[in-house]
C-alpha cells in the first residue's frame, strides 16, 4: 500500500510500531486514549436506554415493581458471578500477555470465552422462559400477575430486552474479539514489547462487565420483595 | 505599501518536468484508492462522496422551490412532503455532518500538528466505508419513494403513521453517525498524542482547536441518536410501546433524546467552519489572530454549552414553562462564545492588509450571514417570540443562514484556500469571485424573503400557502436558481484546475502555519522529517502602516 512504498526502512525496527508513530510509547497512549474515547462514546449508547429507563421508571414505578417480581432473580445472579470471573480471567489475560506466557494466556483467554458462552446461554434461557411466559412486549403479551399494569409493564419489558439485548449484542462482539485474541496469542504474538490488543480488548470486555453490574440491580433487584 | 507589493502570487507557468513524488502520484490503480490509509486520500474519497451527496439534497432542495412557487405547490402534496424530509435527511446527515471534518479536517489536521496521519489511519478508512454504506441505505430510501416524516423522523409518526421507508433512511442515518463517531475519535487522540515536538496547545491553529471541540461533541452526542433511533425501529416493526402514549409511552421522550444529539450536531457542523474562517481571515489580513486564546476557548464553551440548550427546539411541543425558561437562558448564553468569535474576526481584520482573495471573499459572506443567523436565533431562544416564530419559516430561514451562509460558505472558503495544497495547482480566480459573489447574492435572493414569510406567519413544512405569498416565494426560488448555479461553477472550475490549473508551489498565500511548509500536493507522509516548531501560530509579523 501507499506508505509502505515510501517508508519501508522505519518498519524494519519493531514489527509492531505503524509507520506514522515516533516510538511504542506514542503508540500505545494512543491506543489507549482511543479505546477510552471509545468507551466514552458506549456509555452514552446505553445511556439514552438508561434515561428512558430512569424516566418511566419514575411514572409508571408501581408496574415497575410488579415486573420485577417476575424477574428470574437466582440466574441473574449467577450471570453476574459469571462475569465476575470472566473480569478475573480476562485481566489474568492481559497479565499473561505482558509477561510473554503463553500457555496461561491461551488458558485465561479460553476460560473467558467460556464464561461469556456461559452467560449467553443463561441469558437465551431467560428469554426463552419470558417468551413462555407472553412476557415478550407486543399482541401476545400477557401479564396476569398485575393485570391493571398490563400497559405500563410491557414499557418495561421493552426496556428489559432492548438493554439486556444491546448488551449481549455486545458480548457477542466481545467474544469474536476474544477468538481474534485467542489466535494472536497461539501464535505467541504478544509478549512484553507488544500486548496493546489484548489490553485494548480486556478494557472493552471490562466495561461490558460493568454495564451488566448496572443492568442487573435495575432490572431484576429494584423492588424485588420476597 | 511594502507588504502587499511584495507578495507574490507564487504561480508558475513553467511547463512541468517529471513531478515530484506527492501523495497523489505515489501509487496508482483504484486499490491504491480504496485501500488506502493515507489521511490526504481518504479526504478526497470524502470529498467525493458528500459533493455527491451535496448534488442530490441540492436536486430536492431545488425541487422543493418549485413547488412552492405556486400557492398550491406544483407537486401533491405526499410528494412534497417526501422531498423536504428528503432534502433534510441527505443535508444534515450525509453532507453537514461530515463537510469539513472528514474532508479538510481530515486533509489538514495532521499536518497542521506535525503528524504523519491521523492516528489511526486503518479506522479512518474504515470510517469512510461506514459512511458509504450509510448513505447506500440513504440512496436505497430515496429510490423506494423517500420519507415523509421530516429530518426529525419524530414520533409517533415515524413510528406508526408513515407509510415511507423510515426504516432504511433512520438505518442509513444510524450507521452514517458511526462514522462521524470514528472520525471525532480520530480527531481527538490525534490531537492529544501526535502533536509535533514544540506544538504545545496554545500553538495549535485554531483550525485544529476547532476540530478537537468538534470531535468532543460528535463522540458524546452521536451515539445518542443512534440509541434514539434504535428505538423508533423497534417501535416501528414491533409496536413495543415506548414512544406510545396508548402503552403509557411518551412521544416526547424521543425528541429529548432526538435533540440532545440534534442540536450540538450544529455545531457540529458550524464549528469546523469557524475554523476555517480564523485561518483564512488571519491569512489574508496578514496578521496574528486577535485574541487567539478566547477564540480557542470559544470553541470548548460552544462545544459544553452546546450540550445543555436542546429543549429550545421543544418549547411548544409540552415542555414545562420552568423548564423552557432554563432552556431559553442557556440558549441566550451559547450565543456569547459565536459573539466573541465574530468580535476577534472583525478585529483581526482591523488595521491588517486586508486583501480580497476569493477565500477571503466566502469570509467576508461568512461573517456577515452567520451574524444574521446567529442574532435570529436568539429570536428563537426567547420564549415569548418563539411559540408565534417556531411553525413558520422564520425558523427555516434561521437554520439556512447558520448551515449554507456559515457552513456550506465555510466550507467554500477552505475549498478555495486550500486547494493550491491539496491539488498542487491554482483555479481561476475571476471566476472564484464571480462564484463567491454569485453565492452571496443567490443566497440572500434565497433566504432573506423567507425571515419575511415566517414573519408573516407562512408556516414550515406545509405543501400550500395563501395567494399572497406567492411573490416572497417565487423571489426565494429564483434566488434558489442562482445559489445552485452559483455551486456549480466551483465545481468546474476547482475540477479543472486539478487537471490544467498552473502549477503552484508550497505556500501560494504566504500563509503562516505548517501546511504551507510542505510540498504541494504534499509527499504521502507529509514531511521528509518531523518538524520542530517554534513559533507561535498565526506569526505573521508586525503590521506595517499602509498609507495612501
């Protein structure tokens, strides 16, 4: 391509330094920054459903609360405990990936991508529950629980899968980024002098965690009582 | 006398040898196009593309005009409504939006800060394919028969009642604000990590400060429309109920949203274009930027500031009065940095060697109808005026002087400024100022009938008028005539001068600033060695007195 034409002796120096960085350094505050700003931008995503949350929660709060009450409360906690882990084995990841060692990088990676299949199989049983249950927002929806919330509860519902659905949207990415890592770090591509990939992917793999961890308290937790 | 009798015009009509290496002849074939990371070519990809896109709002907009050259609109009025929603959509989204950053932001910013490129040259590219795929969605909608619920795609029309293709134009608009996310991105860490040694932030051009509060705003605000409209796709093919008051939805919540984006969007799109204008009025003034750290700073406020007006736009659709009178507030407060913007130009100016250039000319119109523009606006943001101006015309005449006398006339004026860098050669230049003339006539022929239309009560968006208005309107089309002439010719004669113009060399306009230390058209990775810089921007020396 066009700048390898013209600068092919600064490539000679480090494989992983692009032609229009001054070092590694400058290179890897850039990704850095970037993956930041990037994860800036995330949060406002899934905050334009968060402030349709907060302000139908705000009206409709009895129908609110009796949604909750159907909410399947264990596995959501398990799912949580899940992506607790999968936080854990991804940052053993990254630490791996700095330390050059191979064999406990490909172990973190694969022990992550097992916990986010875990959470989205557990989360396909959900919905599938809810959709046994007409719990699904549109004609067959059915709420004999709370029949005088019968509109107001399908607004949630909605919330409920468009938020819990963006983020499994998300994790899906996440994993197929996981997979890329995984064939990096078979080729042992990573080690002390360059990690930022495997960085870069724990920071957004972190930060899906963590919406899950908003998420989980705000669907299922608020006005659960038992 | 001394300055301007030794500026030379630095053309040349020496017939040209075996060119030099630059970033256009470096490699040839349409993969050396498609492929690139080279932030110079993905510009001109760019520049392709919203020119396209530009031509075919610019079709509606023309059509639009001729409908309403007769009180009952020459067209029925489903049509209309189809090419007005038509005529916004393409032109907010597909042109204003990404003008200036992704074509001369994207062209000049690394070389204004001594970068190579862009940070993330691969993402830049990618941002580009996003773009195209956007505005393929955008192109598809067209082709199917439009859409018909206005720019705003507003609920709960967008979401029950049209029967347009609403999915693939909010896809299409969808998908193109990810590529306005990348390239804000882009911007940022570009100006954050790859600045020159000696480049400190009270160096940068004002250019770049202007990109950088743009990039600011195209990161926090784009992905909230994109969650927006999201939302209303949902709604529309699953009849969920969030924007449907039968369910206890509100309609109203996807114009709070809506506009949280839309309106920090104009800046967005207006302030790359006050960019330009602190460049080309420092240039052709010979004179350091008066005021340079208010102008710099104007920038951020108007990017924070920006982010808290939104609820102007929603003064008469159920908004509390508590709430309108905070709104109308803050929206009188955002008018101060613009003010402090056009205060520091006209004092640039003053006791400068002014010259008239054609860039210069485009500044001149800049100045003068973005001031009208700008004071219009607080019409709208006082709340008494704004409940009788806010359905009529007065609003679209307010909009047009911000967006085509300030931004699309910006963006003429970087075009002509730097042109000479991007395509090594030089236009015509009787021809640039009849067409910069042309355009501030068409343009005022244009717009200024319809301050009187909306004045007068003619309403927005309606497909027909009362007979008295006929003469305002056919005033207006006319002057929409000559404004689409008037974008035409630029468009000859900057092709042609591609092609056959006279070569030019490095720094034509004797401009200060980086970009006119490197060749022209410059080599692909900008400079044979990173610069170092020690000056100040703008450094053009002292003033010598100009007598008589």
């Amino acid at each position: 391509m066009a700048d390898t034409l013209v600068a092919p002796h600064e490539a000679e120096h480090d494989p992983h330094l692009r032609h229009h960085f001054a070092n590694a350094d400058q290179q890897l505050d850039s990704a850095t920054l970037g993956m930041w700003t990037f994860l800036i931008t995330e949060v406002l995503f899934f905050g334009g459903m968060f402030t349709a949350y907060v302000i139908y929660r705000s009206l409709y709060h009895d129908a609110f609360a009796a949604t909750s009450m159907v909410m399947n409360v264990p596995l959501g906690g398990i799912n949580t405990g899940v992506l607790i882990c999968s936080s854990l084995s991804m940052a053993l990841a990254v630490r791996a990936a700095q330390l050059g060692q191979r064999k406990a990088q490909i172990i973190s990676l694969l022990l992550t991508m097992f916990f986010g299949v875990v959470f989205l199989g557990v989360k396909a049983y959900e919905y599938h529950e809810k959709y046994i249950e007409h719990l699904i927002p549109g004609p067959n929806f059915q709420f004999p629980e709370a029949p005088q919330y019968f509109h107001n509860a399908q607004i949630l519902f909605f919330l409920y899968f468009a938020m819990t659905g963006m983020h499994a949207v998300h994790m899906i990415i996440g994993l197929g980024l996981l997979t890329f890592l995984l064939i990096g770090a078979y080729r042992s591509k990573y080690g002390p002098t360059y990690f930022t990939p495997v960085e870069m992917i724990g920071l957004y793999w972190h930060f899906v965690d963590v919406v899950w961890i908003f998420l989980f308290p705000l669907l299922y937790l608020i006005g659960h009582t038992k | 006398m001394a300055t301007l009798a030794t500026r030379p015009t630095g053309y040349s009509d020496a017939p040209s040898e075996e060119e030099p290496l630059n970033y256009l002849n470096a490699t040839h074939g349409w993969k050396s196009w498609l492929l690139t990371v080279d932030h110079k070519r993905i510009a001109l990809l760019y520049l392709f593309s919203i020119t396209l896109m530009f031509f075919m709002g610019g079709t509606f907009a023309i059509l639009v005009r001729l409908h309403l050259t007769s009180p009952n609109g020459l067209f029925s009025p489903e049509v209309y409504n189809r090419l007005f929603s038509m005529h916004g959509i393409v032109m907010v989204f597909f042109f204003l939006v990404p003008s200036i950053p992704a074509t001369l932001g994207n062209f000049l910013l690394p070389i204004m800060i001594g970068a190579k490129d862009l940070a993330f040259p691969r993402i830049n590219l990618l941002s580009w394919y996003i773009y195209v795929l956007g505005a393929a969605f955008a192109i598809y909608a067209v082709a199917r028969g439009g859409v018909d619920t206005g720019w705003t795609f507003y609920t709960p029309y967008s979401t029950t009642y049209s029967n347009s293709y609403v999915l693939a134009a909010a896809f299409g608009v969808f998908v193109a604000g990810f590529s306005s996310i990348l390239t804000g991105l882009n911007f940022i860490v570009t100006v954050h990590k790859m600045r020159a040694p000696g480049m400190s932030w009270g160096r940068l051009p004002l250019f770049v400060w202007a990109h950088y509060a743009t990039g600011l705003i195209q990161i926090l605000g784009t992905p909230v429309v994109a969650i927006a409209l999201v939302l209303v796709g949902m709604e529309r093919v699953m009849h969920v109920g969030i924007f449907d008051p039968r369910v206890g939805g509100d309609p109203i919540l996807f114009q709070h949203i809506f506009w949280f984006y839309s309106h920090p969007a104009v800046y967005i799109m207006i302030l790359p274009g006050m960019g330009i204008i602190s460049e080309v009025i420092s240039c052709f003034s010979r004179k350091r930027v008066f005021g340079y750290d208010f102008i710099a700073a104007s920038s951020m406020g108007i990017a924070v500031l920006g982010f808290l007006v939104w609820g102007h736009h929603m003064f008469i659709t159920g908004e509390s009065m508590y709430t309108g009178v905070v709104f109308s507030f803050l929206s009188f407060f955002v008018a101060v940095p613009s003010a402090v913007k056009v205060f520091n130009w006209m004092a640039t100016m003053y006791k400068g060697s002014v010259t008239f250039d054609s860039p210069m000319l485009y500044a001149f119109a800049f100045i003068g109808l973005f001031t009208i523009g700008g004071l219009t606006g607080l019409y709208l943001s006082t709340l008494a005026t704004n409940v009788t101006l806010h359905g009529t015309y007065f609003v679209v005449a307010h909009f047009h002087f911000v967006m085509v006398g300030g931004m699309v006339v910006a963006f003429l004026a970087g075009l002509h400024f730097w042109w000479p860098k991007i395509t090594g050669r030089m236009y015509n230049e009787p021809w640039a100022k009849f067409a910069a003339l042309l355009v501030f006539l068409g343009f005022n022929l244009t717009f200024l009938p319809q301050f009187i239309l909306g004045y007068l009560g003619m309403p927005r968006r309606y497909s027909a008028y009362p007979p008295e208005f006929q003469t305002l309107n056919v005033l207006s089309s006319a002057g929409a005539t000559v404004l689409g002439v008037a974008f035409i010719i630029p468009m000859i004669y900057l092709t042609y001068a591609w092609f056959f113009g006279p070569k030019v060399g490095k720094n034509p306009w004797e401009a200060k600033g980086l970009e006119w230390e490197v060749a022209s058209p410059p080599i692909t990775l900008n400079f044979e060695k990173t610069p170092t810089v020690t000056e100040e921007a703008y450094n053009y020396g002292p003033v010598e007195e100009v007598i008589g």
